[in-house]
C-alpha cells in the first residue's frame, strides 16, 4: 500500500538537517597528529556536493515535495556516525522551530504564550514529519515520544537530539529565552519514553 502524501516527511527536514551539516562543519587548522577518521566526515559539510543538495531541497520545499521515511533515514545515515551528530541534530531541530514558531506575544500572559506555543509544537511537529511525534504530559512543559521514530533511525539516541534543540528554540522564541529544555529519559536506555522537560532558568 502506497502512503499518503501527508505521511511522508516534509522537504524542510532534510534541507535543515544539509544546512546543520553545512553550518557546522568548518574549515579547521590540520594538525600533525589528526585523526582523519574522525576529521575526514567533517569536510563532508564543506563539499559542493552538499551545496548542490541544498539548492535542490530549497527547490522541493517551495513544490512542497514529501520524502519516504526510507528516503530520509539515508540522509540521517549521514550523520549519525559523527563524533558531533548530537550538535548536528540539536542545530537542526532549531532551525525547524526557528521557522515554524512565531515570535512571543509579550502582551500575553506567561502561561497563554506557552499553552500556544505548546499547540504550536504538536501541530508543526506532525507536519513536517508526516505522523504524530510526541506530546505533552500533565505540568509547565514535560514533552513526551514512545516508539520514536528517531530512536529506531538512531540506536546511540543522538537523533533525538532534533527534539532538543525543536523545543529549545521554541520555547526560547515563544515564550521565555530563560527556559532551559534538558532531556530527563531515553528509550534507548530501557526507559518507557523519550522525555523533555524544561524549566526557567537565571
């Protein structure tokens, strides 16, 4: 059975995890003893071979083009055995939310701009990954994921770091830059979900 359009993953997820790659990888001075293994996937960000990709996410966002999960799990393989995948997933999940979050309301009440921002996050979430990808428990901001869709991609529980940085931003663009998001639990170890919790922090 072939799946919905509105299944599969929206373009603008793989054009933030290419610019991720791009943003961080940097030239760097090459050291007499440097470990090629672990450099030599670092200038993978800096080929033109990337710029090329962005250009044509940047083309497949504006038609609004959808990926198969499969089709997206071969760009995560790009990354997922760096040393830096967590930072990558983390720059990513801030982009996203950087673009799909608008800026706080100051007029409103703390718990207003959070209640909308929360809203915000499930919707925009299920939008651009084509399936339901958390939710929110009983409390300020506890965000939840079972089965993630990220832990299965990732056995080392990097990916999930996409979640991080998602809220961090959103929650930092939304509702109040003092909110810090620290992830609390993980599937891959043995726990019963993925969980986020922030708190207001300075």
């Amino acid at each position: 059975m072939t799946p919905s359009p509105d299944s599969r993953i929206a373009a603008e997820v793989t054009l933030a995890l290419l610019e991720a790659i791009r943003s961080t990888d940097r030239p760097q001075e090459v050291l007499q003893d440097e470990d090629i293994s672990r450099t030599m996937p670092r200038k993978f960000g800096l080929s033109a071979v990337v710029d090329r990709q962005i250009d044509l996410y940047r083309s497949r966002v504006r038609k609004k083009v959808r990926l198969t999960r499969e089709e997206f799990t071969e760009f995560m393989k790009l990354v997922i055995k760096r040393p830096d995948s967590a930072d990558i997933f983390r720059a990513m999940g801030a982009s996203l939310a950087d673009k799909e979050i608008p800026r706080r309301m100051w007029w409103l009440p703390r718990f207003l701009r959070l209640r909308q921002t929360k809203k915000r996050m499930e919707r925009s979430l299920r939008r651009l990954f084509g399936r339901r990808v958390g939710g929110f428990a009983s409390g300020a901001f506890i965000f939840e994921v079972s089965a993630s869709p990220f832990v299965q991609m990732d056995g080392s529980g990097d990916a999930c770091e996409v979640i991080t940085g998602f809220c961090q931003l959103a929650l930092g663009k939304g509702v109040d830059p003092k909110m810090v998001v620290a992830k609390r639990s993980c599937e891959t170890n043995g726990h019963r979900v993925c969980r986020w919790v922030a708190e207001v922090r300075g």
